[in-house]
C-alpha cells in the first residue's frame, strides 16, 4: 500500500519517521487549548477539555487522510499563528456582541467550517495545484531553505524558555548568549537561571548526537537524539532542581473528556450570531484565515517535500492535490470537533529527515495523537529543549537546499534572501512567500519583462498587498 520499495524506504524507518515528527510537535497537544482558552480562563476547564479533544482528533483525521489519499510523511495539527489570530477574533466578537466567549468560540468556529468547504473545492477542481505551479520556480526553490532558517529560529530562538520570580520568558538565543557576562544573565533570571542552563545544556547535547549518530548513518538519529536530551533534562530536574518531572503523573487524568467537546465544540455552529458582526468583516476574516492558510500549508508541502527529493525538475510534487485536499479535511474536521485552522506542520520535516517517505510515516503520528487522548500526562514531560535539538538540525539540513538556487540569477536570488530573512522574523511561511512574489514581480515589470510573470502569479502578488497595507 505504501510502496516503501519505490521511496527506498522500509516499515522501520517509517514507524521511526512518524514518532520523530510526533514527538517534535507533541507540545500542540496542550499548547493549542492554552493558546484558544487562555490557559482555561475563557471559558473555564470544560472549554479547554473540549478544544484538547479537538485538537487530538482533527490532527489524527487530517493526518491519517494524508496517509491514506496522498500517501505522503506530512503531518497536521492546528496551526500556529493561525490559532492566537483565531483567539483574537473570538474575543472581538465577545466584545460587539457581548456574547460569552464559549459562545463567540462557537460562532467563530463558522469561519473554519466555511475556510475548510472552500478548499476542499478548490483542491479538487485543482485551483490550490494551479496556485502552487504559478509560484516560479526559483522561489518554491528557495521555500524549503526559508523554512529551514524559520526551524532554526524557533529552536534557538523561542521554542525553549523559561519563567522564574523575575518574569520572563527568557530565551536561550536572546538572553543566554545575547548577555555581555553570565552575571548579567544570571541577575536577570534570578531563581531562573539553573534552568535555563539546562535548557541550553539539553539543546546542544541533543543536538549534537544527532549530528554524530547521522554522521554515521543512523536514520532514528533525529528520535534517539530527542530521548536523549529529554533523559538527561529530567536527571537534571531531579537533580540540580530538586524537582521530579514523574510527580505530575500521580494525580494526572487519564480518561479523555468527550462530554466536554460533545457539550461544547462538537458541530457547535453559531452563524447568526457569527454574522451579526457585520457582512463585510466577516468575510474579511475568512478570506485573511484562508489567505495565510493556503500559502502557510503550500510552502510547508513544497519545503518538506523538496528535502525528500519529492519534487521534479519543475518544481512540482506528485499527488499534490491529495496532499492539498487531506489538508482541507483536517481543517473541516476541526471546524467540526472544535478547533482552529488544521494544517500541515512545518515539523514534517523531522520525519523526513528521519527516512519518512510515504504515507505510514503520517498513520503512524496520526494514530499517536489518537493516543494523545489517553496518554497526554506522558506527552506532556518531553522538554521544550529536546524538541529544540531536532528543529535546529532539521533547519540546518534543509538550508543545503540552497544549492538548488542558481546565485547568479538575482531574479531567483533577491525573492529568496528576502524570503530567508521574512519567515524568521515574521514566523509566517505565508507572509514570506507573499513578499517574495512581490519582489519578484516588481522586479520583472520594471525590467521589461512583465510577460515573464503569470497571471496568477500577478493576482496573487496583489492579494498579499491588499492584505498587508489596505486597513479594515
């Protein structure tokens, strides 16, 4: 079914494949009902269980339909970004039609269900594929190398840090190693500072073994590096902070709550209420949720499937309207159960680095996050470090795709360094690839080669700049 002899690839290296790209995106399991509850403060306890069970299964549906229909490594769960935008809106609309914010989260669900019933249209007539081929090639080049650099950011940057009685979060990159003397970092973390050396200890420690275990062939590198560091934070939380991580576990709950999303989320559609903030801005913010979906979800697929050596020499990828169309599931799904916009994880590329290569590497994460409904305790004691360990590498590996950009074209290169340097900074893939189409279509009709560019590519180019500077 999964045609390991054609990708190279075997069960093992799959199985592998699909627990390493689990376990570097585990944290959305808790973080998304964090993020769409306000840790459980809108809407209480029974909101949060309802958005968890969600999240668990829009993730498992969506990713298990890209295992099945496109046979792909690609992974989904609810985006980020796209869940804090979703946050926002549906506390604006608890404050025009001081609803409470359950029911402004249902009434906000209607821009998922509506956002999900369009691409699914649109990627089975082929307009999404149309999209993806529209972007020139020297840019879908340099999307994978973009992301990589997005990778690094955030595991250097801001995928591990800590709190302490001084405030915080402090980071490893910006306070760390950005503090002129380890004094100077140490004042200012107070109480916080064993840890956050053992946040930077556990990162680089995971990160080299699995430099060294790749270095010699291992493909699990990537999975062993992470349980690594993970042991060797929690032996250092027991012994350097007097703290056993395995105490949570003692008074964890186990049993999923379905009551919950059944009372609360599940088919909970509110589109009275959802209209009742006016035609116009309603259709505003689900044209800006599919905007920054569409492209988010389109540089992820192009990027990790160029690592994997998916692509052919025009840049495209087999089976991309199956990918597009399981990844429109996913969002219809989570419109459904109770969550924000469900889309391909960036984090694929971890399983791709670690061999994945067909679709089990995608059953064997959506059946985890199946699991996650029982075993969340367990899932919620890997370290944000050693996650960081696999996101630095992976970033590092991708970047090498840069060789596939021809540097003496600067109408490949300029679209491309601006792109390495916007999803950085921005953290949107999409935002990204939308500047770079505007460089690059600046670029040619000021040159005198307008014709160069696509129709599509023109249009596409226009959307991205009425979203960034026409105000609302």
């Amino acid at each position: 079914m999964f045609k390991f002899k054609e990708y190279g690839s075997d069960v093992r290296t799959e199985i592998v494949a699909g627990l390493t790209t689990f376990m570097t995106m585990s944290y959305i399991v808790a973080l998304n009902p964090n993020i769409l509850t306000n840790f459980g403060a809108d809407g209480g306890q029974p909101l949060w269980n309802a958005v968890f069970m969600a999240t668990c299964l829009a993730s498992a549906i969506g990713t298990i339909c890209m295992a099945f229909y496109a046979d792909k490594p690609f992974v989904m769960a609810p985006g980020m970004g796209l869940n804090s935008f979703f946050a926002v809106v549906v506390a604006n609309i608890a404050i025009l039609t001081g609803l409470s914010y359950t029911d402004s989260f249902q009434s906000a669900l209607c821009i998922i269900l509506i956002e999900g019933i369009l691409f699914i249209v649109l990627s089975l007539i082929r307009v999404r594929e149309k999209i993806v081929e529209a972007i020139p090639l020297g840019i879908r080049m340099g999307i994978g190398p973009a992301i990589g650099l997005m990778l690094m950011n955030i595991g250097f940057g801001s995928n591990a840090g800590i709190y302490s009685s001084n405030g915080g979060p402090f980071y490893v990159m910006r306070d760390f190693f950005g503090a002129m003397t380890p004094k100077i970092i140490k004042d200012a973390s107070g109480d916080g500072y064993s840890q956050l050396v053992m946040y930077v200890v556990t990162m680089f420690v995971g990160l080299f073994i699995i430099i060294l275990l790749d270095l010699k062939g291992k493909k699990s590198a990537v999975l062993i590096g992470m349980i690594s560091a993970s042991v060797l934070y929690w032996i250092g939380e027991i012994v350097v902070l007097h703290n056993n991580p395995f105490l949570a576990l003692k008074d964890a709950h186990w049993a999923p709550p379905f009551k919950d999303m059944v009372e609360l989320t599940l088919f909970k559609f509110d589109f009275r209420d959802f209209f009742s903030i006016g035609l116009f801005t309603a259709i505003t913010l689900i044209i800006t949720f599919c905007m920054i979906d569409m492209f988010d979800t389109i540089g992820t697929l192009v990027g990790a499937a160029s690592r994997a050596d998916m692509l052919d020499e025009e840049g495209r990828m087999p089976k991309m309207k199956e990918a597009l169309t399981s990844d429109a599931v996913g969002t219809i799904c989570g419109s459904l159960t109770g969550t924000s916009t469900v889309t391909t994880f960036v984090e694929s590329a971890t399983g791709v680095e670690a061999g994945g290569r067909s679709g089990l590497t995608a059953l064997t994460a959506g059946i985890m996050f199946l699991l996650c409904m029982f075993i969340s305790p367990i899932v919620a004691l890997i370290p944000a470090p050693a996650t960081s360990s696999a996101l630095i590498y992976v970033g590092i590996i991708m970047l090498m795709g840069l060789k596939n950009i021809d540097l003496e074209d600067k109408f490949d290169v300029v679209p491309c360094m601006i792109m390495l340097i916007t999803m950085p900074i921005s953290g949107s893939i999409g935002h990204g690839i939308g500047l770079g189409l505007i460089t690059y279509t600046v670029m040619k009709v000021f040159t005198g080669k307008a014709k160069d560019v696509s129709i599509l590519c023109y249009i596409i180019s226009l959307l991205f700049l009425i979203k960034f500077f026409v105000v609302v």
